[in-house]
C-alpha cells in the first residue's frame, strides 16, 4: 500500500454554515429542515407528545439553539455527546452545516423514540416516502432491469460490451436519484434507448472509461460502494453492482449502508431486503432474474451488506476510524454516492472550485470514484472554463440535481 496521508495535503479553509445569507445552506436550515420535521408528522401516526417536539424542532431551527440527546441507551449516545461538545450553545445557523443536518436527523430519531423500546422502536420515520418512490419507479425500474439483463447476456463477448455497458451503468448510477425524468429518450416509442448524448453534456467531469479501465483491468477483485439513497437510486446502484459480480469484474462487493434513517431516503440494509422482496413480488420475469442474482449473491456473501455509524456521524472521511479505513483498503475500488457523501468526502467546507480533489482525498488508501449530482455549494476538480460556461448557462447549476460528476483518483494521484 503505498504511503497515505491522513488528511487533505492542503490547507483545510471553513466550514459551510446555515448563517450564509443567501446560500443554499441558509435556505436549509431555515426552511427545508423545518419542512421535513413537519411532513414526519404528516407521514406517521406518533403521539401527539411526539408530534409537539417535532414541531417545536422545527420552530426553533431558524432562530433556535442546538438542543441535546437525552437518551442514553442509544448505541452512539455517548459518541454524539462529544460531538456535541465543540457546539453547546450555539444556534442551528452557525454551527457548521454538515453537522447541524446529520444533527438534526439523529434528533428526529431521538424525538419519535426510534432508540427506545416501545411502539415506536425501529419504526423508520421515513418509510412511506422510500416505499412510495418505489412504487412510483416501477417502469422504469424494468426498462433499466431489461437493459441490464442484455447487456450481461452480451458481457461473454468482453470487449467493447463491456466497457459500453460499465459506462451505461455509471451514468445510471450518477443520475439515480432523477428516475425517468431525464434517463430516457424523448422519444416515447422508444423509452428503452438511454439517451447518453443529452447527459453528457451535464457530466462536468467525466472520469467513466478510467473507471472501467480499473474495472476491467482489474478483473475479480473487491468493490466498495458507499451507498447513498434508497428508491429507483438504489435499484441503479445494484444493477452496476450485480453487473460487476455476474460478469466476473468483481469477486466481491461490500454496500456501506446507514445503520439508521437520516436525509429522509439514506439507504439502510433493510432497505435492500425491501427492494429485492418488492421487486421479486411483481412477477416480472427481468425484475425476478435480477432480485434472484442479488440474494443469491446476499446468500452466499459475494455481496456484503455493511452498516457503521460512521455513516451516519457529523464527521468528515478524513476522520473515518482506522477499523474502517482498513476495511476499505482491501477494495480495489471505493465507490463514493450522492451528495452527502461527496460533502463528507470534501469534509464539507469551502474549497476552491479548481482544487484537484486528490490533494483532498489523499487520505484514502485506495482507488476512489465519487458519483454525485451537485445539490449543495460544495465542488472541486472543475476546469475554471467549465465553471464559467456552467454558471452562465444556468445559476442554480450547484444546487438543483441538473449537473453531476464522475471523479476518479487512482492512488497514484495521491
């Protein structure tokens, strides 16, 4: 393994805070956190008791202080309470954003009594919102799983197919989370062809073919995929990863997956069981092919499925605990989905938008791809000439989910 350093080889600048006026993070904080505290109430069937606290948590998130955890027989009561420490006192708008949002879906948990025995342990507060979007994604989660199959029937003529089909998937991957809105193309007689062309010119770096380069280079190793949400997003993401296990690209692939809910959609283990027994249930004999690989997979545990609180801490990758960063340097590749873990892979802060990102991910002891639709102020490894173009074409182009990125670094980037 060659040397890594521990942190970013550059100096690390601020956080991102709520206190912005007129960021994106300001706008979270003061209305989108709210917002989601109040459609928990409208979604479940707590207690009235339960119900008031959420309230009250979303009336003091504009103006409010950071409240503290009560239940200590939580299994990371004590890990957050040192978390807490450096923000005792302080409002929701200055503590540092990535905290105050993974803060405040811990809290939510705390609120509706996830952590206690009773009728409302384990009870996902954001159930109906993962199931529905399911449900909702049916068509084109076929179309995807008919695609899929065929490209894996083509996958022993190697070559060309291969790397054709990888590149697909990535890009499934990447836009996951935006289901048949913009994957498909415009022509409805045809829903089934991907429209590659319209979506690369949305890809603002495009790492794919090293990434397939790697993968098929390096045939039958071990794939690490930090997960990121549950729905159709999920769907995309297992059908990269039984491509790489059925097609013999990967031996093994480990899920990192959230051990409990958080940013509404996270994916958690359970919501895999969900996905493969809702989809194995429709009778739809690509859908059934497809679940029938992955448990047998799960069966015979070529694929892992991993949960660590890590995932679900205010901290940034660089301060990943070393039983985990050991656990990831066995991989061949790390696979880094979604915005949220992009945020924590850049700890979060104000980087120049020009930063190279293996300056910052140095601390990683293997390959890395990040694939991440920008939905937050947070971005580096982006030619000053594209970020120029980008903004005038489109001014909500950080936030709104329209433009991603495929950013690979191999360990002799670092």
């Amino acid at each position: 393994m060659a040397n890594i350093s521990h942190i970013p080889k550059l100096p690390i600048p601020s956080s991102l805070l709520g206190s912005e006026v007129g960021s994106f993070t300001e706008y979270t904080v003061t209305q989108r956190m709210p917002a989601i505290a109040r459609k928990v109430i409208a979604e479940n069937n707590f207690s009235s008791e339960i119900n008031t606290s959420l309230e009250n948590l979303a009336k003091e998130l504009p103006a409010g202080y950071v409240q503290s955890l009560l239940n200590k027989t939580a299994v990371d009561f004590s890990a957050w309470n040192t978390y807490l420490e450096l923000y005792k006192g302080q409002r929701w708008l200055d503590v540092p954003w990535f905290f105050a949002e993974t803060y405040f879906f811990r809290l939510i948990l705390e609120i509706t009594n996830y952590f206690r025995p009773g009728v409302s342990q384990g009870v996902d507060p954001f159930e109906l919102q993962k199931s529905q979007s399911l449900e909702a994604s049916l068509d084109s989660i076929i179309l995807l799983c008919d695609r899929a199959n065929n490209w894996l029937n083509n996958s022993q003529l190697k070559g060309e197919s291969n790397q054709t089909a990888l590149i697909a998937l990535l890009y499934f991957a990447l836009w996951g989370n935006r289901v048949d809105l913009s994957l498909w193309s415009a022509s409805e007689t045809d829903r089934s062809r991907f429209d590659i062309q319209t979506q690369l010119a949305h890809i603002l770096v495009n790492d794919a073919s090293q990434v397939t380069e790697l993968l098929i280079n390096s045939q039958g190793g071990r794939i690490d995929f930090v997960v990121d949400n549950a729905g159709f997003e999920l769907v995309c993401d297992l059908c990269l990863v039984d491509f790489l296990l059925s097609s013999g690209l990967a031996n093994r692939v480990y899920l990192h997956l959230k051990p409990h809910p958080t940013f509404v959609s996270d994916a958690m283990i359970k919501d895999v069981h969900y996905t493969t027994s809702f989809l194995a249930a429709t009778g739809n004999q690509q859908l059934t092919s497809f679940t029938q690989r992955l448990q047998d997979n799960i069966a015979s545990e070529r694929l892992v499925l991993s949960e660590d609180y890590f995932w679900t801490s205010p901290l940034a990758f660089w301060e990943i605990p070393n039983y985990l960063k050991n656990e990831l340097a066995n991989a061949s590749l790390v696979i880094v989905k979604g915005d949220a873990n992009y945020r924590r892979l850049l700890g979060d802060r104000h980087w120049n938008f020009t930063t190279n990102i293996a300056d910052i991910v140095c601390y990683l002891p293997v390959p890395m791809v990040a694939l991440r639709t920008l939905k937050s102020e947070v971005a580096v490894g982006l030619k000053p000439e594209v970020i120029e173009k980008v903004a005038k074409s489109d001014s909500s182009w950080l936030t709104n989910g329209q433009w991603g990125v495929i950013q690979y670094c191999s360990v002799k980037h670092f």
